[in-house]
C-alpha cells in the first residue's frame, strides 16, 4: 500500500501542458476578440434599456476576459471551500464511514489560500468592470447617470464594507482551516482521541460560521454583478454548486487515485456513499435552483423577472440555460439512479466530470450574462482561461496531498471506515 | 395436534455472531434454510444467507412514474383541456407551475407503493397471517427455521447439525400453510 502520494514529473508534466494549452488557447480567444471588433454589439433588447446606465455599457474585449477571471476564481475558490466544509461536516456528525478518505478533501482545501489571493487581485482589477455598483457616479444626485435604486443599497453595498467583508471571509475561512490542519497533523504525530475531540469543537464552530458567511459571500460575489435583481434563494443556491461540485471532484479524485494503487483500503461501500452524496446534491442543487426560479415566473414581477429574460429570452444564453439543466439535474439524476451506478466506478468517472463541467456552465450563466449582457460569447478564450486555472488548482492540491500520508493511521474511527458496508 | 401443515425444526440462538457463523455452516451443508427470524436487525444476515438484491426500488420506480403520470394527467385535464382558466397570466399549459404537484405526487405514490409492496410480500397484509415460529423470537432470542421436506436430512440429523453449531435449543414445529 502506497501511504504517501507521489507528485512525480509525470504529473507535472501534463500540468505544464494543459497550462501552456490553455494559454495558448486564451490568447487565441483574445486575438479572436480584438479582430472581431464587438462581436454582436448594440442589442435592442428590452434588456438593456432597463439595465444600462447611459454609456457604460459599452462593450471592450477585456470584459470578456475578466469576466472569465471572476467565473473561474469564485468556482475553484467555492469548490476548495467546501471540500473544507466536508471535512467539518465530517467531525461535526462524527462520521466513522469517511475517516479513511477525509485527506484528499483536506487537499482540496489547500487551494484556499492562493485562491484568495489571486480573488483579491483579480477583484483589484475588474472592479468597475464586473461589479456595476462601484462606479462613484451612481451615488451623485447631480450626474445624469445617478441610480436611485443603486443608491438606496448604499449602506451594504461600498468597496470599504465591501473588501472589509471579503476580507474576513477569506480570513475567517482560512483561520479555521488552518486549524483543522495543525490538529489533524497532530494527530498523526501523537494519537489518541484528544485531536479529534477538539476537531469536533472547531468544526461545530466553523459550520455555524460558514453557514452566515457563505450566504452573504454569495451575495457579494455573485448576486452583486446584477446590482438591481435580487434573490433571496441565492446564498443557497451558490452554496449547492459550490457544494455539488466539490463532492464530483472528492468523489473523482478518491476513485482515480484508487485505480493508481492509492487508497486501497477503500471499499466499494464508501464510493457507493460518495456517489449517493453526488447524486443527492444534483437533486438538492435542481430543488434550490427551481424554487428561485419557480417564485419569479410565478408572481411574474418585472424587478425580478428580467434575470430569466436575460438568460432566456437571449439567443446565445437559451441554450446554455438548458445545457445547464442537463448536466446538472437530468443526466446525473437518471445516470447515477441505480444502484450499480454509484458502486462501480466507470459510471461515477463519466458522471463526476460532466457535473464539474455542468457546474462550471451554472457559474458562467451566473457572472456572464449581468457583466457582457448581449456580447457574451463562449469559445477558446473560455475554454482556455478554465484549462489554466484548473492546471494552477490541480498543482496546488497534488502538491498538498504530498505533505500529509494518505492514510489518517490515529484517527479513532478509521476501522470503521474500513469496514464500512452497506 | 393433527399431522395437517409443513414440519420445520427450529433452532434457537443466543447470540448473533454465533447464528452469523452457524448460518454459514448450516448452508455449507446443503441445508435450506426456510427464514431466520431477529428481534433486532443484524449486520451482514442477507449475504449469509445468500439472499439477492430486493427489487423493491423497481417496484418504488414504477410507482413513482406512475404518481406523474397521474399528476400530469389530472392537471392537463383539469386546467388546460377541461376547462382552460388564465391564472396569474400564464399558458393553459403552464409546465413550471405542475412541477410541485408532480413532484409531490410522485413522492406520495411512490412512498405508498414502497410500503404496501413491502408489507403484501413480506405476509404483514391486514388479511395475512404472519408466522411465528418461536414467540422469543419477538423478545431476545434468534430462531432459524429449517423446513424438513425440503432437505434431505431427517429431523434428527438436523437437530443434531444445529446443536452441533451452537444452537441453545433445537425444537420441531408443525406450521399450517
């Protein structure tokens, strides 16, 4: 049994080469971009008139690509804050069946940190350009471009409250996290059941926490692009996504590393639990994603309809809105139903990439739309930006899963977990 | 007592890794094993005793397809063919409005279907009678019960097999069928 996963040059070497292929494809869809001139520009749609502000709306190629930033930031960002909300589930519920595998969950974690950083950064760059409310003008009852709606948000939403919020997401998150790490560690290095115990302090802590804050995260990052709608669904709603996605990737990483000689001590029960865990989340994330939309075309309010008019009334967007339907509810709903599904692997392998990819596609309905309106579009410059934040975020947690064995060998309920059948 | 019914012996358990082992040895035999009853649910007894899959989500399935179909159908009679009303200015066929009752219907009746299934084959019908074997069976003791026709061995043999794999007791009853 191989205890400790080797990161060899191999591996790195493919990295390297979907980072230098998505580069190479961003840069395509970059040159693609400036030689088109606007693509589709000056929409009549009905959208615009009620969205734009007079002259902002005008269309420039880096929206495009820092929209693309921002959708990839807040993904892999969300996917690695859940994965550290798995592992706090875990200790909070006091779980037996999953001691065996809560490292590579840890490993997703590990992107948190550079993921903030770079959120902060790219945030420091596409400001105006991706969140509307922060243009000064807005909030001067003497320009002509002065938004009473806008204004009358002002408390919640300035840059000080703003990044002061951010701020302390990231850290709050961080902070916990790296606790989870120093006690684990401990508990490698000196048994007994005293770091699980105060594992199961913090994590009950942490669940509290995340909770509000990942709600109100969701508002900032997300809900704020289209500064006029609003959602009271939408905490949760990022929160299944981000959720979803994480438990596809926990699931994909255990498997693969299972069929490299890694993990394998995990039995067919704990994958079958893994993939009830995807299987149930799709239908959670297509309850939470429906009641949204189900509340707005009921009462059919012109405030909080245009966000669906946007998506579907548009040619460009129509299609992705059912193509987000499809790999999110109805392919793993009929695809992972049976049971042999969930317990054999080559269906969980098929199935936890498209949710990924599906997932990707909710993210990109969410951001694209209120930054672009009518000029969004979908090719290498997407595809691209994606392959080269997913190489970066596969470094970061293959590097991460090389500090800590792969095996929690203290931790108390570990035979349980070997043990585990259903 | 008349000779009418089927004959079983009866072998009484104290403890349930005992009866998990003795259920393997008894099958090693070529022993058919009719049923064993547990007070309380015991860990890994269906692959002891060789039992397949319950096919009671197939039966969940159909009666869950059959829920929406039924939804769908009353709420397209009733609200776009039967007699068509503008509610709240949608479509006759406003699709996105049926789904919570679709989805409440298919819940229902597949959660009925589950459990009436369940209790029809496993004889807890209100027409039904269960059998019970051995009244402990209720309280703390485990009992398997093996009919004697269809096996090979006589009714001592088999009295002997399950004392012989830890069997506290090991009585013969005539059940009615």
């Amino acid at each position: 049994m191989k205890d400790i996963f080797d990161f060899n040059i191999g591996i790195k070497k493919s990295l390297l080469y979907l980072f230098l292929g998505g580069l190479l494809l961003s840069i395509i869809g970059i040159y693609q971009l400036i030689n088109s001139g606007h693509g589709h520009e000056e929409s009549t749609e009905i959208v615009n008139a009620y969205i734009s502000d007079d002259g902002h709306s005008e269309f420039h190629w880096y929206k495009r690509v820092y929209s693309n930033l921002w959708i990839n930031v807040v993904y892999f960002l969300g996917i690695s804050i859940s994965a550290i909300f798995f592992v706090a589930i875990q200790y909070v519920s006091q779980s037996g069946w999953s001691a065996g595998i809560l490292r590579v969950p840890l490993a997703i974690g590990r992107w948190l940190l550079p993921g903030s950083v770079l959120m902060l950064i790219v945030f420091a760059i596409t400001n105006h350009d991706i969140f509307h409310w922060t243009h000064e003008y807005l909030y001067d009852k003497s320009d002509p471009r002065y938004d009473y709606v806008i204004d009358g948000k002002k408390a919640y939403l300035n840059l000080p409250f703003f990044l002061g919020r951010m701020a302390f997401f990231l850290g709050i998150w961080y902070f916990f996290y790296a606790l989870i790490l120093k006690h684990i560690a401990k508990e490698d290095k000196l048994g007994g059941t005293e770091s699980w115990k105060k594992l199961f302090t913090i994590s009950t802590v942490f669940v509290v926490i995340y909770a509000f804050t990942q709600s109100v995260a969701a508002w900032d990052w997300v809900l704020s692009i289209d500064t006029h709608w609003f959602s009271t669904m939408f905490g949760w709603y990022v929160f299944a996504s981000w959720w979803v996605s994480a438990l596809a990737l926990i699931t994909y990483m255990i498997i693969t590393l299972k069929d490299n000689g890694y993990l394998s001590f995990i039995n067919h029960s704990v994958i079958h639990d893994l993939g009830k865990f995807v299987f149930a989340f799709s239908v959670f994330w297509t309850y939470i994603w429906f009641s949204q939309f189900l509340l707005i075309y009921y009462a059919n309010i012109p405030e909080e309809t245009i966000y669906y008019v946007e998506r579907l009334e548009s040619d460009f967007y129509f299609p992705f809105f059912i193509v987000n339907l499809i790999l999110n509810f109805f392919f793993p709903f009929f695809f992972l139903m049976t049971r042999a599904s969930k317990r054999f692997t080559r269906f969980l392998k098929v199935a936890c990439p498209m949710i990924l990819f599906g997932h990707f596609i909710d993210f990109y309905l969410m951001v694209t739309p209120g930054v672009l309106k009518e000029n969004g579009g979908f090719g290498f410059l997407e595809i691209g930006v994606l392959m080269v934040f997913l190489s970066a975020f596969l470094y970061v947690i293959l590097s991460g899963l090389t500090k800590l064995p792969l095996v929690a060998k203290n931790h108390p309920m570990l035979e349980e977990s070997l043990h585990h059948d259903i | 007592m008349d000779d009418k019914g089927v004959k079983f012996v009866i072998g009484i358990y104290e403890d349930e890794d005992v009866l998990l082992d003795a259920i393997s040895s008894v099958r090693a035999k070529g022993v058919n094993i009719y049923e064993v009853y547990s007070p309380f649910p015991v860990h890994g007894i269906e692959s002891r005793l060789g039992y397949k899959r319950s096919r009671l989500s197939i039966a969940a399935f159909c009666f869950g397809f059959l829920g929406t179909c039924l939804a769908l159908t009353m709420m397209i009679g009733m609200t776009t063919i039967d007699w068509p009303m503008i509610i709240g200015g949608k479509d006759f066929l406003p699709l996105p409005v049926f789904i919570p009752v679709t989805f409440e219907m298919t819940v229902l009746l597949s959660a009925f279907g589950m459990v009436g299934t369940f209790f029809v084959i496993s004889d807890l019908k209100p027409w039904g009678k269960p059998k019970t074997f051995d009244l402990r069976s209720t309280d703390d003791k485990h009992v398997m019960a093996i009919e004697i026709e269809k096996n090979n061995m006589s009714e001592a043999a088999l009295k002997k097999l399950l004392k012989s794999n830890g069997a506290s007791e090991a009585n013969s009853k005539l059940m009615d069928e």
